[in-house]
C-alpha cells in the first residue's frame, strides 16, 4: 500500500511539474534585428563601428567545453553587446546584450 502511495505521490508531481513548464514561453528579444546568435558581421552593418571594442581570449582548461575561446565586447553609446568566438578570434556570434539608454528598443 505504502508503495501504491509513493508512486501516486511521485506520478502527481511529475505530472503538475510538466504542466507548469508547458506554460513558460520562448521569447529572443532583439534589438534592431539583432539578437542572440547573430554574427558579428550584422552588428557592424546594423549599428556601426563601436566606439570602443575589446577581446579577450580564454584558454580551454577554463572552458566548460574544453575548447579555447575568446569573446568581444563592443560598445555603443548606450548599448553593450558581448560576442563569443573561437580560440583565433573568429566566427564571433552574440550572447549578451545590455541596454543602459532609453535611444535602444528591444521587442521580440
């Protein structure tokens, strides 16, 4: 009996769990078109040469991946967006992008 119960309690809570995360929606805020996994290449077309740009390289040993990367950080004048690219400093795509002006709109 004790058993029975278990797994009742068990199958209940599995099931209310999956039912809570179908409610959650996927959203990819963009910012002019621009958006996680864009390529460095459409940043530059969409917003300019940035004002100030910085890489940094990281080695694989500190990588969760095990593999050497590097990550670019260009700055706009109220906006802040953060590539991450491979160990030569190539195939740079967005990952983070922050807004710190009201002249930015994000929608998506």
């Amino acid at each position: 009996m004790k058993r029975v119960a278990l797994l009742f309690s068990l199958l209940l809570l599995v099931s209310s769990t999956a039912v809570s995360q179908s409610a959650l929606r996927k959203i990819n805020l963009t910012i002019d078109g621009i958006g996680s996994g864009s390529p460095y290449a459409d940043v530059l077309r969409t917003f300019g040469v940035p004002s100030k740009q910085n890489i940094e390289r990281g080695p694989g040993d500190l990588s969760c991946a095990g593999m050497a990367w590097s990550t670019l950080t260009a700055d706009y004048p109220g906006l802040q967006v953060v590539l991450l690219g491979n160990a030569q400093a190539q195939g740079f795509k967005v990952v983070k992008m922050m807004i710190t002006s009201k002249k930015w709109l994000a929608s998506g």
